[in-house]
C-alpha cells in the first residue's frame, strides 16, 4: 500500500457559506455550499466533480443530482463522524486507479436546527437493549469509557479539563470559532453537571455547519489554485456499535488499526508530526486516541495537554481550529479537523498557524471509538 | 400507572428468549453450544468461534460494574426517572457486559466504585415486559 502515498492531494476545502445556529439553510443547501466553496478555492469547476464522497442522510446520488452532475463513482460509507476521513483514503484508492479524476467529500449537518432533516435510524440494538434505563445520546455512551479509564489509570477529572481549557485557546485565535473566551480549569469543574464524569464544558458544540474537501491525483494537483497538501497515508477501523462490545473499553482498537496503517503507508512516526487534529466530542477523546495511537502508553494521553504542550506556542499544537469543543460541531465532526489540517499545511492560518507545519495527522472516530479513520497530510512530498 | 421508562422496543425475534426469561425472573443470556462462551447481544452466529449453534443459559445474576455514568438530566423524554440515576455498565460473571442502571446505592462518585461486585434485581414494567436492573451485592 505504500505505493498509495503522496499520489493523490487535497486542492480544495471550505465550509459552508457559514457555520453555527442556521435554522434557515436546510441541510442539503449546507452540503451545496460547502461543495462551492471548496470547488472554488481548488480553481476548479463543478462539472469537474466525477467522484461523489458523502456520510450522513444525504446520499451522493443526491448531492449529484443537486449539482446536475452525474458521477463515476460514488460512495455513502457512514460509519459515524469519522466517514469524511475514511473517504480521503476511500478517494485515494479511487483517483489512484482513475475511477475518478476529481472528488470531493462532502458534509452537511443541520445538528443544531435539523433544518430538512428527517431522522431515521436503527434502534434495533439500543431500543432494546440500552433506552430503557436511559440511555440516548453520546454523552450517555462516552462516559462509560471515560469513568473505566479513570479507575484504570488514575485520571482525574482536571486532566480531562485541561483539554478543554487548551482547545479554548485555539478557540480564540479563530474568527469561525463559536466560543472564543479563555476558560479555566475551573470554569470545567465548575460548569453544569451534565453526565457524570462530564460536565457542559466537557462536551461538544452543537451547530449546524456543512464543509468539503475537494482531492485529485497529484500530476493534476500542480495546476490547482492553491499549494496541494498530500494525502501520505490514509487507514481505518472498524470495533462496534454498542460499547458494552468494546473490548478493552479506555482503549479502541479501531483507532489503533486505522492509525498503524495511514503511519505504514505514509512512512512516518509519531515524531515526525507537528501539528495534530483529533477529533474532540468530549474532552477524553483526545488523549485516548493518542494513546490508542501509540503516541504514549495507556493512561498518558492526557500529558500532552499539560503544561502548555499542545496550546498556542506548545511543542505539539492539538486541535488548532479550536476543535469541537469550541469551533463548531454539527454531529459528524470529522471533515472539520481535514479542512483546518489543510489550511496549516498551506500556512494560511493567521494568527493560529502553527509555524512551519510540515506534517499533520487527522485522527477522528465514528460513535463511541467505534470507527476510526486517519490521514497523515504533508505539503510536501 | 404511567410508565417511567421506554419500554424495549423493537424485540428482535433472536431476543425472545431473553425477553421471556426476564418475563420469569431469569436473566437468560445466549452461549455458543460448541465453544462454550456467552455473548451479549442475542443473535445467531457466535462472535468467539463463527458457530450457528447457540443456545440459552439462565445467568447466575451476579457481575460486577465494570463502568458508569451519573446522569443529572435525562436526553429521553420518555425515560420518567428523577435525575440523578445512575447508568451502568455491567460485566456479568459469565462475560458479557450489559446496560442497566445501578440502584439502592447513592448516586455519589465517591461512593459509586469500578469492579463493585453486583446483583440482579428484576423489575416489571408491564405484563409482557420485564427488565434488569442491578443492586450492590448483599
Ligand atoms: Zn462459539
């Protein structure tokens, strides 16, 4: 799989026209938008789109349709919040073997508003098994991995809050950004008790918000408008739905499957990064992905969010974009951490860009850790 | 009375015994009758050895919490149940892990404790439904 690294690059990525509370743009025009957008930053022409990447309710036939286009290949893969990161490597095995010269991953999520949106889904297992003594929603679910990895390793409730607190950070140096006040330690534990280990300011955003990414092989890429970003390497997993079958619960093996392969493919370590982006629902997300990723043992994750480490001038930026805890998270996060990873390998990040970002990773899940994907992003070669 | 709690809903034809059971005050659980090992949820196909032949063992009932939650607010209209209640994950002796709520114990991290060993309690919500919830161990 090697041979799959830096052949194919992100040219393009925007949101929609805007993110945050729009119970006046359906759903479907969050997808439009975003696609647009993205298109126009890559110097490229919606009749360009032959490959159709979505997750989420819309399938691409839709988008497609929407577009008057008609695609070569398509691909509805929804595994969670994480689908838009397992299609970067979906579209990369595509465009590598000309299925399609230009794709483009689309989001669009009315997780606010639910403006065009109708909710269907299984509940086979949770109606059964799980609602009935109240469970529904992510925050029910999450917290049993986090209370499990507390009484495993002795994690305390203020390290989870410094998560919270060094997002806020990058928060603040984002204009998108929902919430851009510094918080404390304190202001976490002193938030609103939500689901115990979780208070409010442990847990996600809900906007709505749509984004794209638009990928084509690298010959191609040269001739876009902006620098390309390469896709180096790109892996998945797959565990569970329900997390009573997760089997080592502070640990996700999806995580550790997808990131042993996007590293394999890309050739690199956990040393070679600089700037990383994972994908933070709740404020133990991202230091059980770290670990799940090999980046330190189990139990130290949190580590890389003390003293400064990943904040604004720390040695390892995490979540620049102020993350899902205080940029924006409409429901399936994940093609959000993509589009800010770009924009640091381009350098166009301001007053948040970490300087001479070389090399980023993008780390995301789908439900409880269930699904995973990642991609390591470079611009260069 | 006006039920606290969505009933399960929709019980999945592989899931009848388990429903039954609970109907009895038995906590069935499905085992593979060529590897031996049980698993959660029911279904036809074991998880540990790929075998169809699975069949039904009565669970002893006792477990111990292997994870929880205390909820302070309820995300489910239909789950009546004052806050703060505490949501549990319990890993039964005979391996699988399974939701409930943990009861008769204060709904307090300090005292609430990983690896507590727990009970079953049965509860029956209606005619046709009963569930399990979970007690500290006498
Ligand atoms: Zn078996």
């Amino acid at each position: 799989m090697k041979e799959l690294s830096n052949q194919v690059a992100i040219v393009g990525v925007d949101e929609s026209d805007e993110i945050g509370s729009l119970p006046n743009v359906s759903q479907l025009s969050l997808h439009l938008q975003s696609i647009h957008n993205a298109i126009a930053d890559a110097g490229l022409k919606i009749s360009d789109i032959d490959g159709i990447f979505t997750a989420g309710q819309h399938s691409p036939v839709l988008l497609g349709e929407s577009l008057g286009i008609t695609p070569r290949y398509v691909d509805g893969t929804t595994v969670g919040g994480c689908s838009f990161i397992i299609m970067v490597g979906h579209a990369l095995v595509a465009l590598y073997h000309g299925l399609c010269d230009v794709a483009v991953v689309s989001h669009g999520e009315s997780g606010r508003s639910g403006t065009g949106v109708t909710r269907s889904r299984d509940t086979s297992l949770v109606g059964q098994f799980e609602m009935p003594y109240g469970f529904g929603g992510a925050p029910t679910y999450f917290g049993m991995i986090t209370t499990r990895h507390m009484h495993e390793y002795g994690t305390t409730l203020e390290n989870w809050a410094d998560v919270a607190v060094s997002t806020r950070a990058w928060a603040g140096l984002n204009p998108k950004a929902k919430f851009q006040d510094p918080i404390t330690v304190q202001d976490v534990l002193d938030s609103r008790p939500m689901f115990y280990p979780f208070n409010l300011l442990n847990i996600c955003l809900v906007t709505d918000a749509g984004g794209a990414v638009v990928l084509t092989r690298a010959d191609r890429a040269k001739d876009c408008a902006k620098k390309p970003v390469y896709v180096r390497g790109a892996g998945e997993g797959a565990e569970h739905t329900l997390v009573t079958n997760m089997r080592d619960l502070p640990m996700s093996r999806a995580t550790t499957i997808s990131g042993n392969k996007a590293f394999e493919m890309a050739s690199v370590s956990h040393s070679d990064f600089d700037h990383i982006m994972l994908y933070d629902a709740f404020t133990s997300g991202p230091p059980i992905m770290l670990e799940s990723l090999g980046f330190c043992k189990p139990g130290e994750g949190v580590g890389f969010f003390e003293d400064g480490k990943s904040t604004p001038g720390g040695s390892l930026p995490i979540n620049t974009n102020g993350g899902g805890l205080s940029y924006t998270h409409s429901g399936m996060y994940g093609i959000f951490p993509i589009i800010e990873a770009v924009r640091q390998q381009r350098g166009e990040c301001g007053d948040r860009q970490v300087p001479g970002a070389s090399m980023s990773l993008v780390n995301g899940m789908g439900g409880m850790l269930s699904t995973a994907g990642t991609i390591v992003l470079s611009h260069e070669k | 009375m006006e039920l606290q709690r969505p009933l399960p809903t929709p019980m999945t034809p592989e899931a009848m015994p388990y429903w039954d059971g609970l109907r009895e005050g038995k906590l069935m659980l499905p085992q593979c009758n060529d590897c031996g090992k049980a698993h959660f949820f029911p279904r036809i196909i074991c998880p540990h050895c790929h075998s169809r032949n699975v069949g039904w063992i009565q669970a002893s009932g006792k477990g111990k919490l292997y994870s929880f939650e205390i909820a302070y607010r309820s995300l489910n209209p239909n789950f009546k149940i004052e806050p703060p209640y505490i949501l549990a994950m319990v890993e039964l002796e005979e391996g699988p892990r399974i939701m409930s709520n943990l009861i008769n114990i204060e709904p307090d991290p300090a005292v609430i404790k990983c690896d507590m060993p727990v009970e079953v309690v049965f509860e029956k919500q209606t005619d046709e439904v009963t569930i399990s919830l979970f007690q500290p161990a006498s």
